[in-house]
C-alpha cells in the first residue's frame, strides 16, 4: 500500500507497521514495535489519534502528524476499531495517506495566481511611473546645466537624479519581474557560469571579512539554460550570502549531479508552443546539477523563511525585495528549482537545481 499503516494491540502497544508507515515516520520497523501508540501518533494540538480513535470509531480526520523535532507532516488519518474474540474493540489499525505532496501543489497553485495578478499590476504601475519620472530626470538635467557649479543648489538637483536613477532601477526590477525574458537555451557549462559569478563577488566578500570556498564535482555534464540569466541568478544568491555575514563568515560553494523525478508542467505555458501538455509517463529519476550557495550568517526565522520568495517582502532597509523573486521566476522559465534551508544561528544555504536535458515542450524539443 501507499498509504501508512499502523496497528496497536489492545494495550496501545504497537504489533505491525507497513513500509509506508517507516517512511512515513522516518524510523525502522524495529524501533516502532511495542511502542505506545498514543506516544507514536500525535498530532498538533489534538493530542494522540487513539484517542481520537476511540471517541470517532472509523473517522476520517486530516491532522498534522509529529514527527519529532518540532517537525510536522499532514496526513488525512483513518482509524478503525480492530474487534476482538467478543466482538469489542480489541486494538486499532491506522491508515495514514502523506497529504504533502498535495498541499504543496495547492499552494503553489495559489501562488502563482497571486504572482500573475502582482505581475499584471507591476507592469501597469511600472509604465505608469516610468513616464513622469523620465520628465523628472530630463527636467533635473536641464536645471543642473543652467546652474552654475559652485552654485549651492547644484546639491539639491544631484539629489533628485540619483533618487530619479534609483527609482528607474526599481521601476526595471519590477518589469522584469513582471515579464522575465525568454531564456535562449543553450548548451552551457554551469561551472562557467558560477566561476564569473564568483569572480565578480570576490572584492566584496574579501572586504567583508569572508572566507569563499568552493568544492565540484568532475566533468559536470553541460545543461541547457542561458548563460547570462544563470549569471544573474548566482550573482544575486552569492550578493545575498556575503551581505548576511556582516562580522564575517564562510561562504560555500557546491556543485554536483543529483537524480530525482522530472519537472512536470502542470498547467498551460504562457507561449502557444507550449498549450500541449505533455502526456502522463511512469515515475522516473533524471540527472541534474545542484549548485548550492551557503552562509555561515544568523540564518532565518521560520515565520520569514516562507515568505523569501515573495515580492517586495525584504527584511533591508535598502532592499527592494524583487531579488529572490526575480531569481526563482528565472529558474522556473528552465525548468528548475531553487530551495532554501536554514537554521537560526547557524546559517542558510540556497540550492538550484536544474535538468541536465531539455525541458519538455515542441519549442524545447526543436
């Protein structure tokens, strides 16, 4: 079965667990036997589901499983009554169905719901600003030039344009948010890729007291991606962990091949080559290159953690935001994926992955 299974004797010791159920609670089956159910399956604020068991006799109820550590899975939970030789109930079977993989789909079904309206509007207010603000900038030149230079108010009119310019940046980060351009696909070596990136952090991360190492995998198999948004991209997430380390630190750069399941589109591309979607195939493992960029910095609290993706959600003073959401629309236009994992007092590290062959597509395939 795909589902969990877990069943108790009557004493609440435990007699039997599935495969699944190992998974599922992340121990072997030596270590589950004869432990209390009731300490076995406890949920958030629902104490343990024997319980629940014996006051809903074949129930269905989805609830946030312990896994220990503050960790937490849902599972939509059904426990049935295991009748003895009399007929009463004489222990409990628990079948346990991992509801995360569709929670996850759910909310990034939302999530690009709430992206598309956002990039609307960004696009809209984006044009709307931009044309009085070049009036602005032209303006500011024109009085800068008629002023003369030792002219105190020359101060003034410098302050305008480069508040002009820094306004023009923002209003660019919010069209490219907004409408990411079409990556040229190529085959590229990413350790390229990373190296020129590294190279152009190097000044930075010396002057901030941080230490950059670096350790790859041999013979990297080249990918299909562009070279200059790939750039980008690591530029942005090697910026962000230098900034993070304000006393000095380490910054650690990896690279390597990972196998597991494909991208699979699950809705309509934007461009009419790609209406078709692809046909249901068999579970399968891919290869692709990991490149992961950690910090040895104070690392994110939960409650930021999952909103660093989220546009205009910055915690600098300086920050506009767009950074991170800028980089993973990129790595989604390759049909890749970033993550993000980190411990407060320890640090944070970002990892892109992206599929060595090309993604799947009329337009990809030619």
């Amino acid at each position: 079965m795909g589902a969990a299974v877990v069943a108790a004797r009557g004493d609440g010791t435990v007699v039997y667990v599935n495969p699944a159920a190992e998974l599922l609670l992340r121990r072997p089956a030596r270590e589950l036997m004869d432990q209390p159910v009731s300490e076995l399956l406890v949920t958030r604020g629902s104490g343990d589901l024997a319980s629940f068991a014996r006051e809903n006799p074949d129930a269905v109820e989805e609830v946030d499983l312990a896994l220990g550590d503050d960790r937490y899975v849902t599972v939509e939970a059904r426990i049935s009554p295991y009748p003895g030789e009399n007929g009463e109930p004489d222990g409990l079977v628990a079948i346990l169905t991992d509801l995360t993989s569709v929670k996850d789909a759910e909310q990034q079904a939302r999530r690009k719901e709430q992206l598309a309206s956002l990039g609307e509007l960004s696009a809209g207010v984006a044009h709307e600003i931009r044309n009085p603000l070049s009036g602005i900038a032209a303006s500011a030149q024109l009085i800068q030039s008629r002023i003369p230079e030792e002219d105190r108010n020359q101060k003034l009119v410098s302050v305008i344009l480069e508040e002009a310019h820094r306004l023009n940046r923002i209003v660019d980060s919010l069209l490219e948010f907004a409408r990411p351009p079409h990556p040229r696909l190529q085959r590229t070596n990413i350790l390229k890729c990373i190296r020129r990136s590294m190279a152009l952090v190097e000044d930075h991360a010396r002057s901030s007291g941080v230490t950059v190492t670096s350790e790859f995998e041999e013979e990297l198999p080249y990918a299909w991606i562009d070279g200059d948004q790939m750039e980008q991209v690591y530029l942005n997430l090697l910026r962000n962990a230098v900034e993070a380390m304000e006393d000095g630190g380490t910054l650690t750069v990896t690279a390597g091949i990972v196998r597991r399941p494909p991208y699979v589109r699950r809705s309509r591309g934007r461009r009419a080559e790609d209406n078709e979607l692809p046909p249901p195939v068999q579970p399968t493992l891919i290869d692709w290159v990991e490149v992961a960029i950690g910090d040895t910095g104070p690392g994110i609290e939960d409650e930021i953690l999952e909103r660093v993706f989220d546009p205009f959600f910055t915690t600098r003073r300086k920050g506009t935001g767009l950074g991170l959401a800028i980089c993973q629309s990129i790595i989604h236009e390759h049909s890749g994926m970033i993550r993000v994992d980190s411990h407060v007092g320890t640090g944070t590290t970002f990892s892109v992955d992206l599929p060595v062959e090309k993604r799947q597509g009329r337009r990809r395939r030619d």
